[in-house]
C-alpha cells in the first residue's frame, strides 16, 4: 500500500481562498494508476466540473449531474476540498482509494467526511465506477441528503442593573398591497397623520412596486397598543393592510430604538459583512447595538447532516452543536431614558438629548429624533456647539488667571482679524463680572479675552475636554473637534464655539460631566467595556466653573429652570448655514446630581428659549420617578 499523499492544487487554493494553502509535493503511485486518476477526479469536484468528472467515470449515471445538485442544494455546499487520500487495494483489475472531504455547508461550518472511491482497469487506463458511496459511504442508490439548521434564542441587551431591555413579543406590521390601492396620496396622507411617515417616501415606494401589484409592501412595525389607537382611521384607507408577526420589543415604543437598533430578516449588504455562518433569511440585528453586538447576541447556529434513505427514517451522519447567544449589559438607566424620551415626546424638530454619569462616562439615557429616521444624530451627527462651547474656554481663562469676580467688559461689538463680531440680539453689559458674561452669554467678552491667552492655551483647553480624542461609544459615534485657530478671526470664532468646532450632542454631555468631578471620561455604552481615555482640568477651574454654570440657571440665561435645586448648565445658540440672519440650533448642557446633560434641537432657534424648556421636562419627569 502507498503512504498517504496530501492532496493541493493551487486553483483551488485560490477558489476557496485558503491561507493555508500552498503547494506541496504529492507522493503519488504510478503514473497513470488510480491515484492519479482519483486526484483529478477530486480536482475536478473542487472545481465542480461535471463534465471533467464524467470523462472520468466507466459509466455515466443517467441522473450524474442531476444527483450532484441535489446533494449541493440539499446540505447547502458551499465548496469542497480534500486533504488527503489513500490506496486501499488493488489488483489486476480493480482498485479502491479512501480519500477524506472537508465539505463547507453555508451557514454551518465543515463537515469531515472519509469515502472510497472505486476503479475498474479498460485496458491501460483506469476508470471510476461511480456510485451514491462517493459521497458517503452509507449512501445507496435512491438515497438523498438533507440538513437542519437553527438558532437558539437571541441573548437581551440589558439596562445598568442586568434587568432586560429587550424581550420576544409581537408587532403588526401596516402596509399596503399596491394593487389595491385606490389612492397613493390617500394612503401616504393616513400614515403620514396616524404614524408620522414621509408621504413622499411612501408615494415613491408605492410606484417602485407597481410591478408586483399582489405583493405586501411594509411601511412600519407598530406595537399591540399602537395599532389599537391607529386601527380604525387606517384600515377604511383602500390597499393598507396589517400583519402580525413575532418581534424584539423595549421596554415602550421608541424606547432608546436608535441605540438598541432593530432586527429583521438579513440584507445583503449584512449578509457580506458578517460572513460565516450568517446565510439569506436569517434574523439579524440590522442596527445599532443589536447589529453592533450581532456575534455575541446571537451566539452560533446548531444543526444536523442527514442521509434521507429512500424508505426508512433519516439517519444523522453529523451533528453541528451550536452556542447560545450571550446578554449584553449597558450602561443605560431605565429611568432616566425614559425621562429623556419623555422630554422629546412633543418636539417636532430633530433633536437628541444624552445624559451620562459623571464620575465614569457611563451613558445613562441616549434618544435622538425623528425615530422614523435612521440618522442616530445623538451620537453622529456633529454640529457647531455655539456657546455651550464657552465652558471650554472659561476653563482656559480661569487656567490663566482669570476668577469669576473678575472685572470685564461686555461692549456691543468686537474686532477680530477683519470681521466684525455682535452679542446676539445686540445686548451689551458694559463693564461686569466674569461671573456675568458667562452667565448672560456675552461673545465679545469671550472674543477679547480669549485674545489675550497664549497660543495654545484653548486648544490645550479643549483636548482636556476630550476634544480631537478618539474614543470607543460601543457605537459609532466621531467624538468632537478643535482644529488649531488659523489666525485672530479664526481664533475669536473657536472661543465661541463656531468655525470649525464641531461636536456630537454626546460629546458635548461629557463636557458638562467633567466640570463635576474635574475630569473628562471618554463615553462608554457597554458595561462591560474597559474605560477609555480621560484628562484632568487644570487645578482649581471646576469649583470656579461649577459657580459660572449655577449662575448660568440662577440669573442667566437659563433661568427659567432656576426651580431645580442644584442645577448647573450653559446654553448654547449656534450659528449655521448661510442664511441672513442665520439659521440657529438650541443647545442647553447641564450639570446635576452626578450627571452631565445635554438637550440639542437642530435648527431649533434660541438654547435658552428652546433647549432649557426641554431640559426643565427631562429633570422634573425624573424627579417624580424617584419619588
């Protein structure tokens, strides 16, 4: 008998991209013997090649090729390869060589199979008798191949106590069968005014399905309750229909929907990034932490390889044991997201409003709006952050100086470069207190007294506030920036927090944090994930900034919350676009109990008429739960 040979071709190295592969020396019998033939005959079905496969065989199964798909289809093969094969016997007239397969099945993993192939000597060549047992060798004629996969239950994503976020339950589905429909702006109309939906978008969507006029288009998912109250408006609208179906619920409709995410039945953009053992039709987390954490909350499918004897009951030739998936523990506190989706409920303006634990960079509650909209602008959209920027450099000032009694002046307008910069609404205080320009918002205060810092001094500044620090949310989120002033324009813009600046309402929640314990931690949604970067403001700045931000609520521009005890905050009214006068977004960052906060509505208006309101609804919702 041979020694073993390993078998290697470096086309199929290159079909099945194997790293490992490369080539190798083959011990191989005599040339033209069965060994031969048996490499290529197994060359050929790694390259699935029937037709260089037939020429190889003594004679040609009617059903050859038809068995072959069968047996593909059946266990899903997505490749094979064979490492290996052995001269079993052989005489004058017949030979049998036991060679081993490693058959990829999609959404499974290998499956190891040892079988014989068997030749016949014609004259000086040898042939493969061809049989069932090529493929297994417990496979009779008639016998055919089948597979059964499964995943086990999806682990939860869990609050900060441990307690579940997310639970199996049902929605109803509202959609349309566009060839029913009697009236598409109809149809839009009644979404649009009972759920909220684009009509734009559902009108396009109703054209894009002409071609299959019988074929259910969904629009959106809605919980039990919800469809209660929407029912009986949208079920008289001609072409809108409703279907039941089994689903990941939160703890309410909304609730954190943009971080937790969604699943639903795999794309084909998620397909390719997930890879193996992922495969068309499986349920997968399609957005944020349910996506982000796919692998390990869905944990690994098991399954089985089955022969299917043609009378008897199926035998199980190999068994794929499968892992469960494993819970995810947040960061997030029932509580206070619930008080911050409470907070938003009515603002019809795109918003978002983080909260975060000051001595960790734990975040606590994270809701962006519109919830029909995939933007998650919480963590990614990023923005000029206006004044709430002016903590940051207040920070630089009282590093340099500066105290909070400090006598300054608050003209109409100031100088910077070539531009001309104005208070908003023209306001001026002549001269007052540090304490007073801060909490009363004055940029040309800010403007000629940034002027004086060295260099450096507010970049430095910002970076102790994380700004142009990477750091790992758990989702994407890009942090904030403060690209170095060019020139004094440049410069006078940045104090303010306008130019370049840029920020994500999370990022700006950290600022707030930080003057609380005096350290900035990077955010962190994971409870598990190590802590990231962190920096230390410059010794004695926080209780200074502490007494700004209270003086802010108690007698600036956000005093209209001035009824929440110990509330610290700066509000922030940011520039955008190029409209005259410009268009402006509401910021309100705030500081209480442990937690910074930040309340942001884009193209909102004024931070102190529109941001503090909502801020005031988040703390007082709050404060009655922990009643």
């Amino acid at each position: 008998m041979h020694g073993r040979a390993v078998i290697t071709w470096v086309g199929l190295c290159l079909l099945l991209l194997l790293p490992s592969c490369s080539p190798r020396v083959v011990k191989k019998g005599a040339p033209g013997g069965p060994e031969d033939v048996a490499l290529a005959y197994l060359d050929a079905w790694a390259r699935n090649d029937l037709g260089a496969q037939r020429q190889l065989l003594v004679q040609v199964p009617a059903d050859f090729d038809a068995q072959h798909a069968r047996w593909r289809q059946g266990l899903g093969v997505a490749a094979s390869r064979f490492e290996g094969l052995d001269l079993e016997a052989q005489d004058d007239g017949t030979a049998v060589v036991v060679f081993r397969g490693v058959h990829t099945l999609r959404g499974l993993g290998d499956w190891e199979v040892e079988s014989r192939l068997r030749f016949e000597r014609q004259g000086s060549r040898w042939r493969l008798r061809w049989t069932p047992e090529v493929f297994h060798p417990e496979a009779l004629a008639g016998d055919s191949f089948g597979r059964l996969r499964a995943w086990g239950p999806r682990a939860a994503l869990l609050d900060a106590s441990g307690a579940p976020l997310t639970e199996p339950g049902e929605v109803i589905t509202v959609g349309a069968y566009p060839g029913r429909v009697r009236d598409g702006a109809a149809v839009a109309s009644a979404l649009q005014s009972q759920l909220g939906l684009d009509p734009l978008r559902v009108q396009a969507a109703l054209r894009a399905a002409n071609a299959q006029p019988e074929q259910f288009l969904a629009f959106i998912d809605v919980r039990p309750e919800r469809y209660q109250q929407v029912r009986p408006a949208l079920a008289p609208v001609p072409g809108i229909f409703f279907r039941k179906k089994t689903a990941r619920l939160t703890p309410a409709e909304g609730f954190a929907a943009h971080t937790l995410g969604r699943v639903g039945e795999v794309t084909a953009e998620a397909l390719k990034a997930l890879g193996h053992p992922y495969q068309a039709g499986d349920v997968v987390g399609l957005s944020g932490l349910e996506r982000a954490q796919e692998r390990t909350l869905a944990g690994s499918p098991s399954g089985e390889v089955r022969l299917l004897p043609r009378s008897g009951e199926a035998v199980v030739l190999h068994r794929f044991e499968g892992a469960p998936g494993t819970p995810v523990r947040t960061t997030l506190r029932r509580d206070v997201q619930a008080a911050a989706e409470a907070a938003l409920a009515d603002v019809m303006r795109p918003a978002a409003l983080v909260a975060v634990d000051s001595a960790t960079g734990e975040v606590l509650a994270v809701a962006s709006r519109p919830l029909g909209e995939a933007l998650h602008r919480a963590l990614t959209g990023r923005y000029p952050p206006g004044s709430t920027f002016k903590v940051v450099t207040a920070e630089a000032l009282l590093a340099h100086g500066l105290k909070p009694d400090s006598r300054v002046d608050c003209p109409p307008e100031a100088i910077a470069g070539r531009r001309r910069f104005r208070n908003f609404e023209a306001e001026a205080f002549g001269q007052t207190t540090f304490r007073q320009v801060f909490a009363l918002s004055c940029n040309t205060a800010f403007i000629q007294l940034s002027a004086r810092l060295g260099r450096d001094a507010l970049e430095d500044a910002a970076r102790r506030f994380g700004f142009g620090v990477r750091y790992d949310v758990g989702l994407p989120s890009p942090g904030a920036s403060f690209p170095a002033p060019g020139d004094a324009e440049d410069r006078a813009a940045a104090s303010m927090g306008q130019g370049r600046v840029l920020a994500t309402p999370l990022h700006m929640a950290t600022v707030a944090a930080a003057v609380d314990t005096g350290v900035w931690h990077a955010p962190r949604l994971l409870a598990d994930a190590d802590a990231g970067p962190e920096a230390r403001l410059s010794a004695g700045t926080p209780e200074a900034l502490r007494s700004l931000m209270r003086a802010v609520v108690t007698e600036g521009s956000a005093k209209s919350a001035a009824s929440f005890q110990g509330l610290m905050g700066k509000t922030g009214t940011a520039e955008f676009g190029t409209a005259l006068p410009p268009e402006t977004h509401a910021w309100f960052i705030g500081l209480r109990g442990g937690m910074g906060f930040v309340v942001f509505v884009e193209g909102g208006g004024v931070g102190g008429r529109v941001a503090v309101p909502i801020a005031a609804r988040f703390l007082q919702t709050l404060d009655a739960s922990a009643r």
